[in-house]
C-alpha cells in the first residue's frame, strides 16, 4: 500500500519558555542547521544561545499564537485535513521538530499496511538545512525501523509550473486593491557556507552574482539559484514590470556571512529611494509561521513606516488555499500512477 507523508519545520507546543527551550534545542542541534563541529555547537547552543533566546523567542511566539495553537501547525493540519478528502491514500502530516515527530508519523503509516512512502518536504527549495535535513531524517528512520519500507521523494518544486501558478493567483488576489511602489521576495536566509557545501562539483558557486546565471547540475542543490527562479517564473507570470521588484533574505543567525541583500536593511532603506508603498512576499514558506507572522508581517511593518514609508502589505502564504491542495493533490496522483 502507498501512502504520503507531508512533512513541515516544527514549532513549539507552546509559548512557554520551557517548550521554546526544548524546541530550539533540538532545532539548532541539527548538524545541517548549525554545521561546526558538535562539541562547538553543544557549547554555542546550551552554554550561550538557549541561555537567552528561548525568552525572546517565547514572546515572539506569544505576538503570533492563536487559540488553537501555533499556526505553522495549525496551519499544515487544515492542509492536511483537506488533501485527505481529495485523495484515496492514507496521509500523514510530521514536523521535523518539535512533538510531531517524522518517526510517528511514518509509524502512523506503517501502522495502516503503508509499504511505500512518498515524502513530500513542504519547502519549494532546497537547502541543507530544511529539505535535505528531512530527506536524511526520513531515510534514517527507514533504515533503522522500517528497512522493508519503500521511500519516494517529492523533489524541491521552486520552479514547477503548478506551483508557480498557484503562487502568482495567491498574491494577485492579495494585491488587489493596493497600489505598491516595490513588492520584495524576502526568502528565508542560509549561512553562505552551505551554499558551497551543497555544490556537487565544488567549484561552480561563487555568490557572486553571475554563477546563478549559468547553468550547471550545482543549481539542483543550490538554494540561491533556485530562489532567483522562483522570484524570475513569479514576475513572469504576473508580467511584473523590472525594476519594482527584487529580492531579500531574512532571519540570520550568529556574526557569520549569509545570503544578501538582508531583508531588514532593504525595508529602511527603500523610503529614502522613493518606495513609499511596499509589499513584501516570503516565497520560501508554503505555510505562515513566527519568520513571515512576527519577523515580516509585524517587525517589518513597524521598521517600514518608521523609516517614512507609508503603506504596507505582507501577502500570507499559500497556507490551505485551494489552488496550492489542487498542485499536491496532481503530485501525489502523478506518483501514484506512474508507479
């Protein structure tokens, strides 16, 4: 039997300092999330960052908390909830952190007879630290509890035409009605190190701002070109005029080098350029969580109007839309009947 595993960041179960804790703890000591030696990032994370951050992070939670709980996961069950009725296979949703564990939720798949696995990563792209932290995750669980178990993968879909089409809908219906000077793609940041980690042949990726440009087999696993591709099919599809778009990346971590232009800088900056309207999209999310609810939607905002912008909008993520169901139901029933 077949059946499809959905598979999203985590979250905390709850706002409370205690949980927060836990959550990050398990989060930051993910080899593929912080890469340095492991007795380097127990010392960083237990002996600095989870001395401090939990708090912080826990009233950030608490801006964005809804009364049903965190609405990554809130979120990702209404998904969930609506594919099961759109489908004949068995489907269960996991975190890669957090309580929601990937081993339970392929052991509720197992448990129903599932012999064959389609693991489908909600993220568009592919970075180390995300999609190849669950597919490694995934495999791990199998070859341990399940080696019987049959895995498939849905690849990253930053560029699928179904995808691209369903994004564009949900920001044109957004943008109705709102007269933007500037719409930014603010994806989520990556240290720049990973991007020449996950380069297979070692010497393609410069970041340098021409390397994305040419084609090569790195830019399967290259995080910043996929994200250039994403923002290029969206503005493409939407015949977005040049120069009133362009891209960002937020949520850094540590005094290392990451992806550029920063999201916060760009929001101060572009009053003084004249963009005094400004939409911001986070394409690197399929469902709204504390980085597009707290970091873009509340703190950008604020940071926005008080360098002298006058209007603001965050476009929400797919979330549950109909249109973004409709592009997981057609691949699973791809994978189901080519199989």
């Amino acid at each position: 039997m077949k059946g499809i595993l959905l598979n999203n960041l985590g979250s905390p179960d709850s706002t409370e300092t205690k949980d927060v804790k836990s959550y990050l703890g398990e989060f930051l000591m993910d080899e593929r999330v912080i890469d340095i030696p492991y007795w380097k990032r127990w010392l960083l994370i237990n002996g600095i960052i989870l001395k401090t951050r939990p708090k912080k992070s826990g009233a950030a939670y608490k801006k964005i908390w809804w009364k049903e709980g965190s609405p990554l996961v809130v979120i990702s069950q209404r998904f969930t909830d609506k594919l099961v009725k759109k489908v004949d296979l068995p489907v269960a949703l996991a975190m890669r952190y957090g309580s929601m564990t990937m081993e339970n939720g392929i052991k509720e798949l197992v448990d129903k007879g599932v012999t064959e696995i389609f693991l489908a990563p909600l993220y568009p792209h592919y970075a180390m630290s995300s999609y190849e932290t669950v597919v490694v995750k995934a495999e791990q669980i199998l070859a341990e509890k399940y080696p019987q178990v049959k895995l498939d993968i849905l690849p990253p879909f930053y560029n699928e035409p179904d995808y691209i089409k369903a994004m564009s809908n949900n920001i044109a219906n957004h943008l109705k009605g709102f007269d933007y000077d500037h719409i930014l793609f603010s994806y989520h940041g990556i240290p720049e190190r990973h991007i020449l980690k996950s380069d297979v042949t070692k010497n393609h990726c410069k970041i340098d701002g021409s390397c994305c440009e040419r084609n090569s087999v790195a830019h399967h696993t290259c995080y910043r070109h996929q994200c250039f591709e994403t923002t290029k099919e969206i503005a493409k599809t939407l015949q977005l005029k040049e120069g009133t778009y362009s891209n960002s990346f937020q949520s850094r971590l540590l005094k290392d080098p990451w992806l550029k232009p920063y999201t916060d800088f760009e929001i101060e900056k572009f009053p003084s350029e004249g963009k005094k309207k400004l939409a911001v999209i986070t394409p690197a999310f399929v469902a709204d969580c504390l980085e597009t609810l707290e970091e873009i939607a509340m703190e950008g905002k604020d940071e926005f109007l008080k360098f002298g912008g006058t209007d603001y909008k965050h476009i929400p993520c797919m979330n549950d839309n109909d249109d973004w169901v409709a592009v997981m139901v057609k691949w699973i029933n791809d994978w189901k009947n080519k199989n």
